[in-house]
C-alpha cells in the first residue's frame, strides 16, 4: 500500500470535507420572525449551519422596513419607521479556508403600525352638567383587548376615565385641564397623547352696540362677554377700523383718537384659552368733529324785540351754548339752546366769546360781536 505523508493527508480530508454534501453552509429560512412594531426597537438573531465559522450575513434583496438592517453577525435590529408586510433575502457566507457556495434565506416580515390615540381633543364640558365623551385608538389589532388609563396630568373633578375609554361625569371646576391618554394592549403595544378638556358655558360676545365716536375726542369701546375661559385674544375678523382707532388683542378695547368721520361696519372675532371662537358684528359710527357754523350776528335796536339763533355743524346733539367770555347787552341773554334773545336797553359794541359743547363733551369756541344801534 502506497503511505502519503501525513500532511497532505490531512489537506485531503479537509478538501472532502469541505465538498461534502451533507456539510453545505445553510441559513436557516425555517423560522417565523416575531411580528415588529413601528417606532418600537426590534431585533432577532439569524442562524446558520454547517460551512466554517465565522459566518457573515448581509441583505442580499427585496424590501427591508426603513429603519431595520441586517448585519454582518446575523442579527436583525432597529427600529422600523413603516408599517407593511415586507419580503426579502439575506445572504449568508461562511470562512474563506472553506470557502462554501454561499446561501441565501427569504423571509418575510409584519410590521404593526404604532398603536396611538386617535382622539385630538375632547368636547367642552359645562360645570355641574352631566358629560360623557368617548376616546378613540388608532391602529389597534383585532383580537386584542385595550385598556385606558391616565398617566398623568388630571382630569377635571368630578370626571373620571374608565378601562374603556369614556370619560364621564358631572365636572365642578371651571378650567382648562391636560392629562396624558395611555391605550394599551396586554403585554404589548402601546401609545399616548397629551389631551386638552375645557369646562365652562359656552363662549358668547355680548350685544354689541358701540357708542358714536367724534373726529379728534377720545374714543374707546369695550366688547363684553360671557362664558369662555379667560384669557381672551382679540382680532378683527372682517372690515375696518377707522384711521386712528385700534384693537387691543389682549382686551378686546377699541381706542384711540379717530381722524375721519363715516360709519363702518366690522366684525370681533374672540378665541378663549382652550381654542373657542365667538364673533359679532358691530357699526361703528364716527361724527364730523363740532364746530360753530354762525361766522356773524345781525345787529340789534334799541328797545326792539331781538332774536338770533347760533348754528353749529358736526358733532353728536344735543348742543349746549353758553358765554365763557364777554357781556350781553342789557336786557339780552343766551338761552342754552343757543337762541339769542331779548329787548336790548342800551347801544354799543359787545364782543362776544361763544362755546358750543356736544353730547360727547366736544368743545368749540367762536367769537362774535353784536352791535346795538340806537333807535
């Protein structure tokens, strides 16, 4: 019998063995992966058989969920960003001393969408009236039971949420109260959302009925309200202002010194803490600024019956007259409706300083002489 030395006696062996069909590198593709869930870590560990070690695995094709990867160790981490049903092939390679045909495994993974509160806002309760609201869940999966709780923050006394979602009750606080919704499954997923619940009456603006403005006199108007819960923010929902009037956001104030006359017609929007709106339509009426239209007085007689009226234009009547400065003729006066009369006694020149004073506490000044002729 020939003897081969013992060296190449064993590279022969190992070369069989490496051949040998029943030692062909394998990837186990016999196994189901655990379902993922979006935005929640994952990882499971591929395996491989025969071949040498060490393995190395890398995606080969198909679709991986954005987020995963496989890596070289054979593991398949991250955290998926899409759910799906997603399909593909990994690659497995083993040493390069045996350098065996590599193989590759299909496998076929589920991501859930991230289970959430679908809920954004409950509706507005009214203190000491009965309440009942629903929260909804977004993307649950059939076959599971959910259970709802409060994981911080509070409800509004008097309110209670129960396993299954319903929030009840009768609220004895006005407020605006934030509390963390949790959903949840057995042992599994789960998902939360900051939530908003107001209580109070409704928000209303009052019966808007402004009050006349005059051109150059101080103005301000202030809206009223009810219910709502304070703050308020202020805006000008339609139209305008007239020139030198505006809103105060924070209080709803119109004010400030109007320098054209006319009527406008605008709209207040208000908007409480927890988001409601409340509008209302007002007229705003802005008059000429007042002013004396009577430039000269006709002249009067002595022992004759006398009458003249002062005129004034622009500002909001009635109009108050009254002489500040100067001195009738004797047995003459000025009546506060501005009618000059009487049956003067004795001739002269009597200047004269006029003033006119509106409803709206505008003034206006005029001087005039009245000349008395001897009969």
């Amino acid at each position: 019998m020939r003897r081969f030395p013992q060296a190449l006696l064993g590279l022969a062996m190992a070369a069989a063995v490496a051949v040998s069909p029943s030692q062909a590198l394998d990837i186990n593709e016999e196994v189901t992966l655990p379902d993922a869930e979006v935005g929640t870590f994952y990882s499971f560990q591929l395996e491989a058989e025969e071949g040498c070690l060490p393995y190395r695995f890398s995606f080969s094709s198909g679709r991986l969920p954005a987020g995963l990867q496989v890596t070289p160790e054979g593991e398949l981490v991250g955290s998926p960003a899409e759910a799906g049903l997603f399909e593909f092939y990994v690659a497995v390679d083993d040493s390069p001393t045996c350098a065996s045909p590599q193989s590759q495994g299909r496998f076929t993974l589920r991501v859930l969408p991230d289970l959430a509160v679908a809920s954004s806002e409950l509706p507005r309760a009214r203190p000491g009236a009965p309440s009942r609201a629903r929260l909804e869940p977004l993307n649950p999966e059939e076959g599971w039971p959910l259970r709802w709780s409060v994981r911080g923050g509070t409800l509004p006394p008097g309110l209670t949420l129960a396993e299954d979602g319903t929030v009840a009750g009768t609220p004895t606080q006005v407020g605006l109260f934030t509390f963390v919704a949790r959903v949840e499954e057995p042992f599994r997923r789960f998902g939360e959302r900051d939530l908003r619940l107001a209580v109070s009456d409704p928000l209303a603006l009052g019966a808007v009925a402004p009050a006349p403005g005059e051109v150059g006199l101080r103005y301000r108007f202030q809206p009223s309200f009810s219910g709502g819960l304070a703050p308020l923010s202020w805006a000008l929902e339609r139209g305008t202002l007239p020139p030198g009037l505006a809103l105060d956001a924070a209080t709803g104030a119109i004010a400030g010194l109007p320098r054209e006359a006319g009527s406008f017609s605008l709209s207040l929007m208000a908007t409480d803490l927890a988001g409601e709106r409340a509008s209302a339509s007002l007229l705003l009426r802005i008059v000429p600024k007042l002013a004396i239209a009577t430039e000269a007085l006709p002249p009067a007689r002595v022992g004759r019956p006398y009458g003249a009226r002062l005129g004034s234009q622009g500002g909001l009547g009635p109009v108050r007259w009254r002489l500040p400065r100067g001195t009738l003729p004797p047995g003459v006066r000025l009546k506060p409706n501005g009618l000059l009369q009487g049956t003067p006694r004795a001739a002269g020149t009597y200047p004269l300083l006029v003033e006119a004073r509106d409803r709206l506490g505008a003034r206006a000044l005029a001087s005039l002489v009245l000349r008395v002729e001897a009969t």
